[in-house]
C-alpha cells in the first residue's frame, strides 16, 4: 500500500480549484430540476407585447370549467357542439373559459380593461387578476382608469375589493352610457325575465356608493389616449369593443363579441346561452371579423386562449384564429 506524503497531499490539492471551479456550473444546472416540485399552481398569467409606442399586457383572471350545459349555444344542438370541441381537441361535454383583462400603458398612465371575477373563497381557477398584477409589479393603487366594456359580472365584479371596498381606489371608473342607461333603468329591472334579475342586482351591488366615480362614455369617441370605442351590442345593449392606435401600430379589443372562439368563430351565427339579442350579437360578430379580417388587425378577446391574442381570417362560412407569435422582447 502506498503512503500519499504531505508533499503529494498537497500537491493534489494543488489541483483542486479547477474542479471546485466546475461544480457551480453542474449545481446550476441541476436547479431547474430541483424548481419544478409539483406546486398544483400555473405561473403569473402575464404577456406583454406592444402596440406601437403602447404597453399592452394581458393579465389572465382564471378560467373556469364546467360540465356543458344544455342550451350554452342556444341554437346548436349538443351533438353540433360536441363536433366542434373536438374539432379544437377539446373534451366533449366539457367547457373551458378564459379570462384576460388587458392593462395599457401609455406614457406611464395605466389604464386596465375589465377587471374580472373578483375576490373568491376556497381554491378558486378564477379572481387572479389582483395577483397577476402584482407579479408584473402594479398594485392596485397605480391604476389611473378603469375602462368597462359591458356590465356582466366577469367584468365588474373586480372593481370591489374583498372587504367590499373599491379595488383600485385612485381610479377613475368609464362605462358605456349605453350600457349605464339600461342597467341601471328601475323599469328595465322590473321587466326583466327572472333569469336576469340577478345581474342587474349585481350591477347595483358594485357601483353602489361610487356614482361620482363613474363617468359613462358615448360609441365612437376616444374613452383615453389611444383607444376608441365601438358600438359591439347584441351580447348586452352596451357592450363594447375598443381600438387601440399608436404609430403603425393598431388592435382591435373585441371584448365578448365571441365567447370562446373555438365555437363562435369557427360558426359566427351560433349564440351562446349569455348573448341577450342573440341574433344582433351575431350580426355584430360578422361585421367586426369581417372587418378585422379584411384590415388584417391584430386582435385580442376577453375569452380567448392566453395570451388572447392574434388574427383572423375568413374560413368558409366562418372565421378562423391565427395566434400571434410569441415574442421575448418588446
């Protein structure tokens, strides 16, 4: 057996930094494995891309999913429905909605579009604006307007916070006048079908006590720098799209004009169970993707797959939905 003298020892030791040297890089590299521990959780649901001189981020809220109900399109059957989720590799019977609020900032004035569910209980898929947000380093305080396309409770329901307070306290709060007139009509209320109750009591909830706050916006005028509202009625009788213009640069902000595309642009005339004029609503969804076709304009809609945005294109009888391209760099 041979003895290592301390000269040898040493000497040996001698040559250790090179290997120590390379253990950092192997530890580096073994560290996204030991990141990906099963958490149940997806990452922050945030994509910025820009418009022109405009920051745009699509901040998703959730989505929700649930066993296809009978009647959710109210003129195609079930088997009809089933057809075309399976033409999209979806599950049969089974409904999957997204939602994308949209966060725009021009200048460093911050204006979001929509807000989402709002605060949930439990294990919830949906209320994750307010955290989204966070990731992408806004609180709720460095909101300067809230723009409201229409007033159904995925979209307003975030302007409350879970105390019952308002969620974005400096912001300054525009709806569609169209949109304000009708919700907030006592005699609308008081006709209203049972099954809409519901929501204009949910419409009086949330803008209880902030009246001052609200400033309603007519169709077809600039609502902030750089966006523009468009008459998209039919899903409510003020729901509202948006386009967005800076430079070059220009995006259309559908809102609800489809649900979920994979069913409402590949088949434009179905009306999904929420449409309230279902046949105006279609109507209004020819129009506008016949145009956003034509101009070839990026586009981006409240329930479409994160990051919520691409182009459309004519398909036969209906449309079909080119995603953008992903791009790392703004």
């Amino acid at each position: 057996m041979t003895i290592m003298s301390r000269r040898q020892a040493l000497a040996g030791a001698a040559s250790l930094p090179v290997l120590s040297a390379a253990l950092p890089l192997f530890a580096a590299s073994t560290a996204p494995a030991a990141a990906q521990t099963t958490t149940g959780q997806q990452v922050p649901g945030l994509y910025r891309y820009k418009i022109g001189d405009i920051e745009v981020t699509a901040v998703n809220d959730g989505v929700r999913s649930f066993p296809l109900p009978d009647g959710f399109v109210k003129n195609a059957s079930r088997e009809e429905v089933n057809k075309a989720l399976e033409a999209s590799f979806q599950p049969k019977d089974r409904m999957s909605i997204q939602f994308n609020p949209l966060l725009i900032n021009n200048g460093g004035k911050l204006t979001l579009i929509d807000t989402g569910n709002g605060p949930q209980s439990g294990n919830a898929t949906v209320g994750r604006l307010t955290a989204n947000l966070g990731w992408a380093g806004v609180k709720p305080s460095d909101i300067n307007t809230v723009v409201i396309s229409h007033f159904h409770g995925d979209h307003i329901n975030g302007l409350r916070a879970t105390d019952g307070a308002l969620a974005f306290p400096n912001a300054e709060v525009l709806v569609p006048a169209a949109e304000w007139k009708f919700w907030m009509d006592e005699g609308e209320m008081s006709r209203a079908p049972e099954g809409l109750k519901a929501n204009f009591q949910n419409v009086r909830r949330v803008f209880k006590d902030i009246e001052s706050r609200v400033k309603p916006y007519e169709w077809d005028k600039e609502v902030v720098p750089g966006l523009t509202s468009v008459n998209a009625a039919g899903h409510t009788p003020g729901h509202t799209a948006y386009v967005l213009a800076s430079g070059d640069g220009k995006l259309f902000i559908q809102s609800d004009t489809t649900n979920t595309p994979m069913l409402f642009a590949r088949n434009p005339e179905w009306q999904v169970q929420f449409d309230m004029d279902g046949a105006k609503a279609a109507e209004t969804r020819k129009r506008i993707y016949d145009m956003v076709a034509a101009e070839r304009l990026q586009l981006t809609g409240y329930h479409y797959p994160f990051p919520a945005t691409g182009f459309i294109e004519k398909d036969g009888a209906g449309y079909r939905v080119v995603p953008a391209v992903w791009q790392p760099v703004l």
